[in-house]
C-alpha cells in the first residue's frame, strides 16, 4: 500500500529493487532525492532488502584502531588528523609500542587489529612487511585489518616494486585483509579538488583488485557531504558492485559521512561550496540505497557508530545496514576532525542497541564468521568482557589529543634498516 502512494518513479524503481532486480547508477540517483513519504517507502523497502540479504543478525567485531603515525607527506583538505613532519604534534610509534598495544587489545578479547596511519617521509618501503611480520611473530591470534590502498601504493613506491609484488610481500609476512578506506569517492575530478596528490580512482582500483586476484579481502567504502553530488555516490557504488562481481573479494560496503568541524576544507575555506558534511536525511538515504544496489553482491552494509552516533547508528540497522563496526578502544581520525562520539563502544552497549530494535547481536570475526551469537535477551551467555567495565576510555588506553601533545613519541625519521 505504502508504494502506490508514492510518486510513481520512486515507486517504480523500488519495485524493481524488491523484485530483485539491479538497480542502474541512474535509479539510485533518483531515489537520493526521496522526501516525505517516497523517503518512508526507500527506508521500508531497503529495512526487507537487507532482512532478504541479511537476515534479522546484528554483528559486531572485537577491535583495537592503532594509527601508529600522524605525520604525512600528503595534504588532503578533509584530513585534520595529518601533521607535517616539522610540526610539534608529529607522533610515530615504535614497534614495541605497536606491539604492546595489539597484545593489549587481544588480553582485552579483541580479535582484530586495524593499523593505518599517515605516510611519513622517507619511510623505509618495507616498513609495513616488516611490521607484518612482527606482529604475527609476537600476536598471531590477532587478525590485521592494516594498511590502506594509499599506504600499499606509498610502501611499493618507496620499495621500487609493484604493487603486486609488495602485496605478495605483506602476504608471505602474515597480511590478512586491507581496509578499503582512501576511496574518498571514486571520481578524479572530485578527487582533485578534495585531495590532490591523492591515490587516484585507477590506482586504486588496482590495489583492491590486485589484493583480490591475491586472496587478500578488503573492505570497501565512501566518503560523502562534502562536495559531491547524488551522481558521484550511486556511480561509485556502481564501480564497487562492478569490481565485487569480477572478484567476490569485498567484505562489506562502509559509508562515512565527512566530520567537517575541524576539516581543513571547511576550517580553512580551502574548497569552495563545501559543505558541513552530510545532513540526517542524507545518511539515512545513502545507507538504504547502498543496501538497495549493493545488497545482492556485498551482504553487510555497516553503520558507522563512530560518524554517526550510537544512536543514528542504531536507526540505520532500520535503514538498510546490518552491522555496527568495532569496538574500536582508539580513535583518533574521526575524532581530529571532530566526532564527539568517543572513541570505545563496549560490546555490551552494542548488543543493548540491536536487541532494542528486536534484532539479534552476533560478535563476527573480521571475516563475518559468526564468533559468539546472542540471546534475543540478556542472559549468562552475556558474559562480561573486559571492555564493558571501562568507563573513561581516554584515561585507561590514551587519545589521539594526548599522543599529539605529549613528547614520548615525538616522530623522527625512522631509520633505514640495514640491506639484508
């Protein structure tokens, strides 16, 4: 009923979309522009899609973020999380501090950790196999989700290798999936404008493709409410989809509404006609016609808790998506930009938000194999992890404000391991 008394183009194209039928880069673009009741009917249809694709499961996954350097050769406008390597709030890592942290995470029952950082100068090409390769030595429970296609293509330009070579090389070292994050929107004309200098969409295409022919899984996502228009969002989800039929090698599908607060794209002035980010409706319609395109080729579409707030993020599972990220315990991207959404979410606040929808929670490997799957209600199986007793998570496992202030790992230019 609620379809025939929608307009009858958005009408049409959702009853292609519930037949089962591919939605053209065309039809998702004109079901961005849904208001009022063809805005309900988009959200209902996308909210049977994923009960279809993905049934009444809300997962989750146990993680630990290290972003190991703030420092970067690179000036994208919407990153507020960069240092040049000259400023004082210029941080690096050691390994042992890696390490220490990624042991940290598994004694805390995490089963992931996800490394990305900033592209510091003259780093040594074969610092992330090497780094790979520690971890697995001293952690080898722990999956790495690590590295983004910038950081691939940057680590096999200063190696002189292919990108397929160095892949082979994190493969050997213990490698197990890349986040698919730098993808910004897949579009060079927009590229060039937000972050020139940037990975470009051909590059990068590469990267993710050749990791797939590889057996390396990636995740896959967008970054949107900045300059883009609806044609950019539904012609990138068409590239996605595109490459997902070709190699099956995408996990999920992640949308990331920019944090403009601090982005100096928006702080600055740097990009004319920016905008504060993506408003409520906007999220709420990309994640339902994400679900509505990608459905049939990526199962989990995940709202972002760290963008977006526990509590949007918990009306996005009504939306289209079906999983709510990590843990996280550090943040310090979003957070530099601005979220005010902290940087931990314990297991057991994510589990209350699903079952308060009437879903049920399920803890996922990064690799979506259910680990632990959860009563409709609390119950003994809810035993208590060591992360749902941390209420200040800044105190106990630091932030991004305190690294950058604080003189312990001040960045200096790692130095070039000796020829082997």
């Amino acid at each position: 009923m609620a379809l025939s008394e929608n307009g009858a183009s958005v009408s049409s194209i959702l009853a292609r979309a519930l037949e089962g039928r591919e939605l053209a880069a065309e039809e998702g673009e004109a079901l961005c522009h849904a208001r009022g009741r063809d805005l309900h009917a988009l959200v209902a249809a996308a909210d049977e899609m994923r009960a279809r694709q993905a049934g009444e499961l809300v997962t989750y996954v146990v993680n630990r973020n290290i972003n190991f350097t703030n420092v970067c050769i690179k000036h994208c406008t919407f990153c507020a999380f960069s240092r040049d390597h000259r400023q004082e709030e210029g941080y690096f890592l050691p390994m042992e501090e890696i390490v220490r942290r990624a042991k940290e995470a598994r004694d805390l029952g995490a089963t992931e950790v996800c490394i990305q950082a900033g592209l510091p100068p003259k780093l040594d090409g074969w610092y992330y196999v090497d780094l790979v390769r520690t971890l697995k030595r001293e952690v080898p429970e722990l999956h790495l989700h690590a590295f983004s296609p910038e950081e691939i293509l940057y680590g096999a330009t200063r190696a002189g290798v292919s990108i397929r070579h160095y892949l082979e090389a994190l493969r050997e070292a213990g490698h197990d999936t890349l986040p698919g994050t730098s993808a910004e929107i897949l579009d060079d004309g927009v590229r060039d404008v937000i972050s020139k200098g940037r990975i470009g969409t051909a590059q990068w295409i590469e990267v993710v493709t050749t990791a797939h022919e590889l057996g390396i899984r990636t995740t896959s996502t967008i970054m949107y409410g900045h300059i883009e228009t609806y044609g950019h969002w539904t012609r990138h989800m068409a590239l996605l989809r595109d490459i997902q039929k070709n190699t099956g090698g995408f996990t999920e599908f992640v949308p990331l509404s920019l944090i403009h607060q601090e982005a100096p794209m928006y702080q600055k002035k740097l990009v004319p006609g920016v905008r504060e980010g993506a408003t409520g409706a906007e999220v709420v319609k990309m994640h339902a016609i994400a679900r509505l395109m990608l459905g049939a080729t990526f199962r989990n579409i995940q709202a972002s808790w760290v963008k977006e707030g526990p509590k949007m993020a918990q009306y996005l599972l009504e939306c289209g998506a079906n999983d709510l990220g990590g843990t996280l315990i550090n943040e310090s991207i979003s957070t530099a930009a601005g979220s005010v959404y902290g940087q931990l979410v314990p297991p057991r606040e994510l589990r209350r938000l699903v079952r308060d929808i009437g879903r049920q929670p399920a803890e996922r490997t990064s690799l979506y194999a259910i680990r632990r799957l959860f009563d409709l209600e609390e119950t003994q199986n809810d035993a208590e992890s060591p992360l749902d007793g941390v209420t200040d998570a800044e105190s106990r496992f630091g932030s991004y404000r305190r690294l950058a202030m604080a003189s312990d790992f001040r960045f200096q230019h790692p130095q070039k391991r000796p020829p082997s």
